[in-house]
C-alpha cells in the first residue's frame, strides 16, 4: 500500500469519530462522506449535506478540519460541501430507523420508553406548565427526555420552553425535534405557515396529525416522552391510547371538588381504553400567605384526594395522589419567561413538589415483567 493510500485510510478512520451536530451519528456511517484523495500533504475531501441550508454546516466545517488535520501527514485540508440525492437522503432516514420503514418506535413490543400522557377533564388546570416542569425535572435527573405537544389546537409547549418562533431541521419528511433545557421538544406550532392562523382540524385527521408528528420526528433513545393533551376527555386520548398501546396517564385537577368530578371522567375515558393510570396531581393548591404565612386555598380543597379515590374505587387498584402543586406566581411567570420554574426556582415548594412528583415516576415500575426499563434508575 502507498503511504497515501495510508493516510486516506487514516483520514477514513479519523472520521468516524466526527458525528454529524444533530443527528449523533458518524458521518461515514450516514454516507455524507463522497470522497477522499490525498496528494503531496494536501487533503481534498468532499461532504454530503442531508439538506440544502443546513444550519450545521459551520459546526461539520469545524469538526471536520479539526479531525483531518490531526491525521499525521495531513498539512492542509481542502473541504467542500455537496447535498445529498434523494436515494441518499432515504438511506439516511432509513440508517436513522435502524433499517425499518415509518414508523412509532414507542409502539413497538421492544421499546423501553416510558409514554406519559398528561390529563385533565378541564382547561386551564395547568397540563403544559406541569408536562414542561416534569421533563426538565426528568432531564435533570440525568434521563433522556422528550414532550409531545398534543394540543395541537392551543399548543403553549414551544413559549414555555423558551422556543418560540424555531423551527426545526427536516430531512424531506423526517424533523429533529428541537432541544431546550436537554429535552426534546416536538409541537405542531413549529409546522404553522403562518404563526397566527390557527389551527383547525377535525377529529381523523387529528389523529392523523399525532400519528405523523409521533412518527416523523426523529427521537433517538428515550428514556421517557411526556405528552401534553388537550383538555377534555377528547379524541386525542383515545387517539394516543390506539398508537402507543402502553403508555399511561397522570390526571391533573385543581384542588376545586367541581374538576375533580370532571377529572374523574377523563380518568374514565382512560381506564375504558385500558391505560394505565399512575396517579393524580393536584395543581394551585394551597399556599403559604407571603405576609403572614397562613394557608390560602384559592381554589378550595380536596379536588385531589377526591379524584384519587373515585379513580381507585373505578379502577379497582389504587390511583395515588402523587403530590400537590401549590399555587405559585413564579410557575406563571417561569412559563412567560420560557424558563420552566423547577430551573428558574428549583427551591420554592411549587418546585420541590414538582421534584417529589418525578422522584416517584422513576422508582416506578411498568408492570410488564422482562421489559427492560430505561426509566428505572
Ligand atoms: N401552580 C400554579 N401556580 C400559579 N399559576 C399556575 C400554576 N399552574 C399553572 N398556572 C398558570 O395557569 C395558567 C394555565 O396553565 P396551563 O396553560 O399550564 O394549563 P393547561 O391545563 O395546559 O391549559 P389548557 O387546558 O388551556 O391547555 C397559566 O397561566 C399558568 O402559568
Ligand atoms: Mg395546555
């Protein structure tokens, strides 16, 4: 072998250690490696881009000087960027599904990603301000997180994590959820034309909506996806429930006994469909009077100990009350702001419920015996 067969082989080598920014793999093993030639200390490589306009490709510049130029025998790099054909674009999403076609990696029999729907029979009680709290909390504990905006008519995901007006990076079809606070983060807000039409669609193509955002997304390993519902004890539950036949619901009510009995009927819809109910959280309970530390229930009392016990005595098997969010300025201000309160106040109750919430979510078993269970610490 020629000494410059020999450093192309090592410039080969020196590659498979740069991953492409977004998607965690190598570039030779997505095929964005088209060719390489040596001569006289000069190395002239040529990159495929997956999409024209990648916003990666100062990052792949960088990254992939710094490798060559490491490869002894290299004096200069000449690096140039084509895109990729179709044919090749399709093997990178097929590499990405590990060789299937579309599909819901949570559906199926080997995943070990925890799917947790958040509920509620009514508006308002504070569904995304928990589903964001929860998942950073998550993340934060060292798991591997995402959220599914579902409410894809008043999606409120994208603002509270601080990511409104981005878009994400799509190979054709197939999208990289956006990150922030390490979770990744998929809403149908991030696909509007137009921010402010709205979105309406009806009950099928809902659930073709769902279907496509689950499916298109490129995940990579979770360890769990939260999924914020819309209120109501709607079409998209039931929707989520035919998808992904393992994933299960937390219920949240206000501390009102009027939600807990509309709560009480999402759990229903729920149990009907055979998910698995976790528990319940209580949100703006009580809290401490900043003058005179005396507890103020704003919104009554109860609403979730009522709801915990009508959904045991339906389901037959207790439904525990998981923790009780107290109402608290900084979890609305955290969510105008786009910096979720567990980070922004990590020490005020509100937070620490939150915290005690998800400590109770990881020690928590699925029942399904020889599941291996990422979730699990
Ligand atoms: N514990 C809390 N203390 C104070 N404010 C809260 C609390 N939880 C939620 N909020 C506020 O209540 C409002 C409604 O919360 P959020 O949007 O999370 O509810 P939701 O159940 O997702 O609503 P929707 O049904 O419209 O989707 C928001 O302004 C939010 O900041
Ligand atoms: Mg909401």
């Amino acid at each position: 072998m020629t000494s410059a067969n020999l450093v192309i082989d090592a410039i080969h080598e020196a590659l498979t250690h740069v991953q492409d920014p977004e998607l965690h793999r190598s570039l030779p093993e997505l095929g964005m490696i088209e060719s390489v030639e040596f001569t006289g200390g000069v190395a002239t490589l040529k990159v495929l881009l997956t999409i024209s306009g990648c916003p990666m490709q100062d990052r792949l510049r960088s990254d992939v000087t710094a490798a060559v130029l490491a490869v002894e025998g290299v004096k200069e790099l000449q690096l140039s960027f084509g895109f990729m054909s179709e044919e090749q674009r399709n093997n990178v999403k097929k590499i990405l599904r590990n060789g299937r076609e579309k599909f819901i990696p949570f559906a199926q029999p080997d995943s070990t990603t925890r799917v947790i729907g958040i509920a509620s029979g009514k508006g308002g009680v504070g569904k995304s301000s928990l589903t964001v709290n929860l998942a950073v909390a998550a993340a934060q504990k060292g798991l591997r997180v995402g959220i599914l905006d579902a409410d894809v008519y008043g999606h409120s995901i994208p603002r509270l994590m601080g990511l409104m007006g981005q878009r994400p990076t799509a190979i054709d079809q197939m999208f990289i959820p956006l990150e922030a606070f390490g979770v990744k983060t998929v809403s149908m807000e991030m696909f509007k034309p137009e921010r402010s039409d709205p979105v309406a669609y009806r009950g099928p193509l809902l659930h073709r909506v769902l279907e496509q955002l689950l499916s298109d997304a490129y995940w990579g390993d979770l360890d769990v996806l939260f999924i914020d519902l819309p209120p109501g004890t709607g079409d998209l539950a039931i929707s989520l429930g035919q998808l992904i036949p393992g994933s299960e619901i937390i219920v949240v009510t206000t501390p009102q006994i009027a939600a807990a009995e509309v709560a009480e009927r999402a759990g229903r819809i729920a149990h009907q469909i055979k998910q698995q109910m976790i528990g319940v959280i209580e949100n703006m309970s009580d809290f401490p009077c900043p003058h005179c530390s005396e507890s103020i229930s704003l919104f009554g009392t109860g609403g979730g100990e009522a709801t915990a016990a009508r959904l045991s005595q339906l389901l037959g098997a207790e439904v525990p009350l998981l923790g009780k969010v107290p109402f608290n300025s900084e979890l609305r201000t955290g969510g105008d702001n786009g910096v979720p309160v567990v980070l922004a106040q990590p020490q005020s109750p509100a937070a620490q419920a939150i915290l005690g919430i998800v400590d109770q979510l990881v020690v928590r078993k699925r029942s399904l015996v020889g599941v291996p269970l990422g979730f699990a610490q």
